[in-house]
C-alpha cells in the first residue's frame, strides 16, 4: 500500500519511532536499591539518574552494560567493609559478655553460644546473597532485540496510536493491519529497513 509505505519514510514516524524508544528507555531504567542482607549498597534514584542522564551518551544496551560493571564493582568493595563491619560488630559484643560481671557461667555461656552462631549465619548470608545480587538484579534491566521490539509496535494499532501525534484510528489499524501481514510471511518491506537500522543505532543492539 502506496499510503504506509510513504509514510514509513516520513519525519513523523521517525518521530513515532523516538517516543516508543524513549518510553522502552523509561521502563528499562533501573528503579530498585541494590541489597544484600540488610544493607543498602546503592540505592536505585541514583542508578536510575545515571541510565537516564550520565550515561546517555551511550546506546541503551551499552547502558546496561555500564550499569552491570558498575553493580559489580561496588558490590565488590562494599562486600568487604560488610564483612569487616559485621566481624568488629560480633567480636565487640563477645567482649562485652565474656568479660562482663553482672553475667553468671551458664548464662554468660549461652550468649556467647548465641552470638557465634548469630555472626556465623549473618557473615554466610551475606556471602551467598552476594555471589547473586548483581544477577538478580539485571534480570530487570532485559531488552527484547530490536526486530521484536519493532514488530511490537508495528502490529499494535494500539501502541501505534499511542506514540502517534498525527494519525487518527483508522490509519492506525491500516497500519498495523498491513504490517501484520507481513511479518506473518517472515519479511518486510525494503521501507523497514530505515527506521529498523535508526532503532538499532540508538538501541545498538547486541
């Protein structure tokens, strides 16, 4: 059709095409603290503002990217202070119940018990949540590949309309109605191609 293949090479769409990616970049943008145990070690604000504003001069999956070796890295450091936090923490308090009067044996004996065991289960925890916290946090920050993404949108007069500032209903249905099509055969047409390689390069896709 004449109509959507002249419009696939227009500026509107092009502008389309900003609006859905700055609304995928949106949604992927970190949000959550990162946490291991009971601790805070960076909070999501401040991962959020560097996906959205320090780290725009490059592509969303580079982004990600910088995201993931910047979560390593201070978990890396942050893990160690934990530790030696947590060891300074026990051993103070040991020190308070060995060496206090007001405790007879047997109690003095079972608080010793109970704060070896308590730091043991504490120092092993943050161990094991630590070998994880960075994968499980990426598990949020997933972006389809491109072609999917753009399918998405081509098929859905919905999302058509909603990042649309020009089109009415029906041409939005034509839209997609079209694109539908041929995504169904597995093709596109040679005027996908434009908007497809412009979504890679802010995407840069893997």
């Amino acid at each position: 059709m004449q109509w959507v293949s002249s419009y696939k090479g227009s500026l509107e769409f092009k502008s389309l095409i900003d609006h859905y990616v700055k609304e995928l970049e949106l949604n992927l943008a970190p949000k959550e603290d990162l946490r291991v145990e009971k601790s805070i070690l960076l909070k999501g604000q401040k991962l959020k503002k560097l996906f959205l504003k320090e780290y725009t001069y490059l592509p969303i999956y580079k982004r990600i990217g910088k995201i993931k070796s910047l979560l390593e890295n201070d978990l890396k450091k942050k893990k160690a202070i934990m530790l030696t936090n947590l060891n300074k923490k026990y051993d103070d308090a040991l020190d308070q119940v060995l060496y206090s009067r007001r405790l007879d044996p047997e109690r003095r004996k079972q608080k010793v018990v109970m704060l070896m065991d308590r730091k043991e289960e504490r120092l092993k925890q943050v161990e094991q949540e630590a070998k994880t916290a960075v994968q499980k946090y990426m598990q949020a920050l997933v972006m389809k590949d491109i072609f999917t993404l753009y399918n998405e949108l081509m098929s859905s007069p919905e999302l058509i309309k909603k990042h649309s500032t020009t089109l009415s209903d029906q041409q939005c249905t034509i839209l997609s109605t079209f694109c539908q099509k041929i995504f169904a055969k597995g093709a596109y047409e040679l005027e996908d191609l434009a908007p497809l390689f412009y979504m890679k390069a802010i995407g840069r896709d893997r």
